[in-house]
C-alpha cells in the first residue's frame, strides 16, 4: 500500500481557530500556587501566508507550516497545519 502524498489543507485568507487545548493555570493560594485544567477560548485569526514546508524533524517527516495572523495581535504566529481548524460559518 502506497504512502498518501500530503496535501495542504487549508489557503491564504481562510478563517482559522486553535484546536481545543486545554492550558493550565496557576491560581495562587496561601499555601503555594496549584495548577487547575481551564478550558480557555481558543484563539481565531486569518492565514497571511501560503503554506510552506519546515525543515525535517528527527524522524524525517516535513509537514506543512502556516503564518497565522491572530485576532487582536500585531505579528503572526508560524503554525502547523495539525495545530489549526477551519473557522465554522455561524
């Protein structure tokens, strides 16, 4: 069975939002900080870039990269392509 040749998903200008990750947050208490699991809203922006490979990581794969311009921030963010989702028309 051959390999699948990888295909990049998503183009310049589509709407993207972070996969759900949940992030831990310190909350500080008299005796210490203790970390509690927050489902925080995840981040939305737009694509800047046309996808582009990265260089290959230990086990040789390349896979595609993207630069995501978040809403409400300056720069963009260099993202993979597993690290973001199509924004849902609502």
């Amino acid at each position: 069975m051959p390999n699948q040749i990888p295909v990049p998903r998503f183009k310049r200008g589509d709407r993207v939002r972070e996969t759900h990750v949940i992030r831990l947050k310190t909350v500080k208490v008299s005796f210490g900080a203790s970390r509690i699991p927050q489902d925080i809203k995840p981040k939305r922006g737009v694509i800047v870039s046309d996808p582009y490979r990265d260089k290959p990581d230990k086990a040789g794969r390349r896979r595609f990269k993207y630069d995501v311009k978040w809403d409400g921030r300056t720069k963009p963010d260099s993202m993979y392509q597993s690290r973001i989702l199509l924004e849902e028309k609502e």
